[in-house]
C-alpha cells in the first residue's frame, strides 16, 4: 500500500526490509535485505540487550541507506518501537550537517509487545521509550515527526512516553485505497474465518471446541482456519491445528505464510471475521487483520475488552465474546450469524467512513505536501548549528 502511493505521487523511494522477509515479498516491493531484528523478536533481557539491540539495528539502518546512496526527505516507520526510534536518532546525529528528513511512524504494540501497556512490570520499558523519544525529536525536531497509533488508548500511553502529538489511524496494510471495499456477501452458506500469526494471544487454542459446537448448531456454515503457529510463542498448538482440520468437508486449514494475494483472497470470501483474543494483551492494542476487515466491511466477532473492536461492537457489525472460552465463543459466532445481513451492511457502511478518515494513504500525502511546501535551506547545517534543527 505504502509503495502504490509513493508511486501514484511520483516519489522515488527504496525500502529496507526484514532480512527474513520471504522472497517474493523482497522482489514484489523490490527491498533490499537489512533488518535482523524486529519489534517481536526481543527477549527483553534488560539494558544490555536493549543496548546491544539499538547498536545492531543503528549499523543496519546506516549500512542499508549507504548502500542505496540515500539521504532521504522522508523516512517511513510502518512499525516502530524503542529500538528503531533511538536507531534512527544516532544515525541521523551522525549526519547532524545534513537537513533531517521528516518521519512518519505508527507504534503498533505496546512497550513489550506480548503485555498490556499497564503492566508495573514494564517502568523499565518505558524508561527506554522516554530514552529513545528524546533522541529522536532532538535529531529531527518534534514538528517534523507524524506518530499514530491503532487505537486511542494505545495513542494515550505513547503520548506520555513520547513526547510527542501522537495520533489514532489504522497502520499501513496490503490494501490500497481504490481497492478497499468488498464486494456484497455471496448467497449460500456463510464462511467463518481465521487468519494470522498464531501467538498464544490469539486464542486459536479455543477454536477446536468452538468449531466443533458450531458444526453441530449450524448445518451450513463453513470455516477458513489459518494460522502460522512456527516462529510464535505456541509452538505446541500443532495439535489444535490437527484436530480443527479433522473435523470434516466444511473447515479449511492452512497453517503456512500466505502470500499477499493469497491472505487478501482469504479475507475476500470470508463473511464473519472471528478474533477471540486475549484482552489483557489487545486492551490497547490494535490489530492489523481487523483493521483490513474494517476497510473491506467483513463484520467481526472479537472479545469483549479489546479496544480495537469496541467500535465494531457499538456500530453494529460486530459481536463480542463475553466468555473467553470455547462455548463463549461458540455462543458469539452462532448470535453473529443470525443477523449477519444487517451486521454486513452495517460494515459495508462503516467502511467508506474509514477508507477516507484514517487512511495512511491520506497521512504520506499530508507528509510529502509539508516538504514540498518547505524548500530545502541553502546552508543546511548552519541551519542545524544555530537552531537545532
């Protein structure tokens, strides 16, 4: 989605990806390899590791920007955290005779991105965020930073944190803005669908049990289960897996990375979306899949307490779980499906609403008209010297 925009505005730009990204994904935004680090793949060891973390991550950055010959107007951070903030901070210090460019982040998790942000045990964290912050905004200047969140109780926490004017807005996702809505449901039996990265938040050790009550309520319905559970905290969860998928004609299985074409066809012919997640984890948080639900009108039956859904519920196109369990679940799915014409609508509607209030197409169209409209001083680095910025 970043890329088609850059591009429709004629803006030459270059992406530094993941260095585990998977190779088509590489060759589809033509990225270059950089990153060995991500927001999920700390172990939170304490400020060795953190140290250690921002120093790895300050030499990918300076070596991927050099190798592409950059020194860009603009930096985009699709998922930002402490480490990349400070990251970005030392090497634009380095470089304090150069003008500094501005930066568009989205703060997708929390501090620690498996617990909720009113953990006590996160002061710590927060204390690298405060560090990581005020680096950043002394290397750019604070006006020059566009910082957004998913959801406003995460975008509450980080303003604190930060320093910074931080705003709600659903992060960047696969789809672009002349492509977000969906077509009508299809007549037939409704689909029921999962998808994503299986942590252990993600409550996909419920669906087994729910599926199974389902089947049995339900002589029609169908169900999409995807889930990555390799690589995620729930490793053992191979079992759940195995036990949906035998639970006959009417349930699909996948647990492989999907491509971006195959997880926007997933999502496409899906008519209920189902998101039984932890809310102590997504009290705060967002979250991506619901987010490309939103755009395409799929309405959603999540737990109750996740802040992302609490719109969806008080709209009408979505139902919340009100027992985490598996006939909670069951429960919320079977109330789901018996008004899910007028849930759809409802959704349809609400998605012509988000495609023009919060699209990140809208928030780099914003960030390229404020450079254009500033021209580049003449003598940058005096500029630095007497105004810091």
């Amino acid at each position: 989605m970043l890329k088609a925009e850059l591009s429709a505005l004629e803006i030459g730009h270059a992406c530094l990806a993941s260095a585990f990204a998977d190779d088509q994904v590489t060759r589809d935004l033509k990225g270059m390899p950089c990153f060995t680090r991500a927001v999920y793949g700390r172990n939170y060891e304490g400020p060795g590791e953190f140290a250690r973390s921002v120093r790895e991550t300050t030499r990918e950055l300076s070596r991927g920007l050099r190798q592409h010959r950059l020194a860009p107007d603009l930096l985009i951070l699709p998922c930002c955290d402490q480490v990349l903030a400070l990251a970005v901070a030392r090497h634009l210090r380095r470089h304090w005779l150069a003008r500094p460019p501005r930066v568009v982040l989205w703060l997708l998790f929390g501090p620690h991105y498996r617990k909720p942000t009113d953990d006590p045990s996160l002061a710590p964290l927060y204390a690298e965020c405060r560090e990581a912050f005020a680096s950043l905004r002394r290397a750019v200047g604070a006006g020059r930073i566009m910082a957004y969140c998913e959801t406003s109780g995460m975008a509450e926490v980080y303003r604190e944190v930060t320093g910074l004017d931080v705003r709600v807005a659903s992060g960047p996702g696969l789809l672009s803005e002349n492509e977000s809505l969906r077509g009508q449901r299809r007549p037939g039996a409704p689909t029921v669908a999962c998808v994503g990265f299986a942590n252990e938040s993600k409550g996909y050790h419920l669906l087994p049990g729910a599926i199974e009550r389902l089947l049995a309520e339900d002589g029609d319905v169908r169900f999409n289960i995807h889930g990555v559970y390799r690589g995620s905290d729930a490793e053992d969860q191979a079992s759940d897996f195995e036990r949906i998928a035998g639970l006959g004609p009417r349930v699909v299985v996948r647990t492989d990375v999907l491509s971006p074409a195959d997880y926007l066809s997933w999502l496409r012919h899906a008519d209920l979306l189902l998101l039984p997640y932890d809310p102590d984890v997504y009290r705060t948080r967002g979250s991506g899949v619901f987010a490309e639900a939103r755009h395409m009108g799929i309405p959603v039956v999540a737990t109750k307490g996740c802040g992302f859904a609490q719109a969806a519920f008080e709209q009408g196109w979505g139902v919340a779980i009100l027992e985490r369990d598996e006939t909670g679940v069951a429960r919320a799915v079977l109330q789901a499906l018996e008004k899910l014409d007028d849930m759809t609508a409802r959704a349809q509607s609400q998605a012509t609403v988000a495609t023009a209030e919060d699209d990140a197409g809208a928030i780099l169209r914003s960030a390229v008209a404020a450079i254009r409209a500033a021209p580049a001083p003449r003598w940058p680095f005096l500029q630095r010297l007497f105004t810091g910025r």
